[in-house]
C-alpha cells in the first residue's frame, strides 16, 4: 500500500530521474533543482531505503504488476528500478562540492557546456555511459564513483552491473586509478535493498505523486 504523505517525504530522485517533467523542468535552474535537492537530501534515508524496499516488493506481486514486470512493461519496470536504486541514488545526488558546497549533481545537470556529467547518475538504473561521454575529472566525479564502488557489493542492485565498464571508461579519460574499476566484495541480501541496507496504474501512481511534491518546490 502506498501512502502519499510517506512517499513525497521520501522525494525519491531515483523515480525521478527517467520521465519527470516537473523535475526536467527544475533542472533547467541551480536555484529550483537546489530547492528539490535540499529536501531529497532531508529525508531519513534508512527509514526510506526500507519503506521503498516494501513498495518494491508490493509492485512485483502477482496481484498488483507482476505480471506487467515479467512481461518488461516499461513504466513498471523503471518504477522497479527507481524503487530499488534509491538509496545509492541519493548517495549520489545529495554529494556536496568540497570546495562550492554546491550539489554535484546540480552542479552536472545546469552545466551548458559539458553534459555528460548527467548520464553517471542514471548508472544505478541500469542504463550504461553512451559512447563519447567526456567526464569532468574531478572530485565530484571520483566521489560518486566511489559511493558506486561500494554500492556494487550488492549484486543485486543494477550498479552492479552498470558500474565496471563505467570505471574503465573513466580510467582511460581520467587516469589510472582514478576510479576502482572492480566490484566490490559481494555481500549477501535477501533483496536489491540493502540499506548501506494493481497493474501499470501503481507504477504511474509513484511518478505522479513526485510530480506533485516537485511542482511545489519550483
């Protein structure tokens, strides 16, 4: 069961990240994405992590969007994506700039001149680096692959199967060593989650109560 009220003080960006209009919109702007970041970033993230894990759970069953998961429905399955991926992701978003203590990703996603920055945060959901990315190399970088690293000892989470070609790539652009490119020692988990731990229509249900929650940031 989903209750609204616990799901937009999640603000899981994960969900966000493939098909929001609203959060396309605040990324066009430091100040609006800052705003939906600060409040991402407040979110009790293990109580979250854990929430998300159940919902996860709830949208594979048979009686809600089994089916439509199995069969590669694609709004369920990057629904499923987003829900599992949610605590690497906010890693990822909610790190700071040492020197600006500006958000990393905000910092990528309002960059005119260079956008391939934006395409290391959709790593966790299974998407891969398209050929001619041209990453910054620089501490932002090296730390969101790091929080990658660690996060691929959960084999069970898409970085891990995303994250080594990546690491390799960065290797090459950016120097030996730059950016561990094994995974990390397995762990063992009962599920994608690990907290470092209905049909389509539910799946539309957790995009559309994001777009509600960012539509009043920005």
């Amino acid at each position: 069961m989903i209750d609204a009220e616990d799901f937009q003080t999640c603000y899981p960006i994960s969900l966000l990240l493939q098909g929001s209009n609203s959060f396309f919109e605040a990324e066009k702007s430091l100040v609006s994405i800052s705003r939906v970041l600060d409040n991402a970033c407040a979110a009790n993230v293990t109580g979250c992590a854990n929430y998300l894990a159940n919902v996860a759970s709830n949208l594979t069953k048979t009686e809600n969007c089994g089916d439509d998961y199995d069969a590669g429905n694609p709004t369920v399955t990057e629904a499923y994506l987003g829900l599992i991926s949610y605590q690497v992701v906010y890693s990822a978003t909610c790190l700071k700039d040492d020197t600006s203590q500006s958000y990393c990703f905000g910092d990528a996603v309002t960059n005119t001149t260079n956008a391939s920055q934006t395409y290391f945060y959709f790593l966790p959901l299974n998407s891969s680096l398209p050929g001619g990315v041209v990453p910054l190399c620089g501490t932002c970088l090296q730390d969101t692959m790091s929080i990658y690293h660690v996060a691929t000892a959960n084999r069970k989470q898409p970085i891990a199967d995303t994250y080594a070609s990546a690491a390799e790539m960065v290797d090459e652009l950016c120097g030996a060593d730059f950016a561990n490119t094994t995974l990390a020692e397995a762990i063992t988990t009962s599920g994608a989650f690990s907290t470092i731990s209905q049909g389509p229509s539910m799946a539309l249900l957790l995009t559309t109560l994001l777009a509600i929650a960012v539509n009043s940031l920005i």
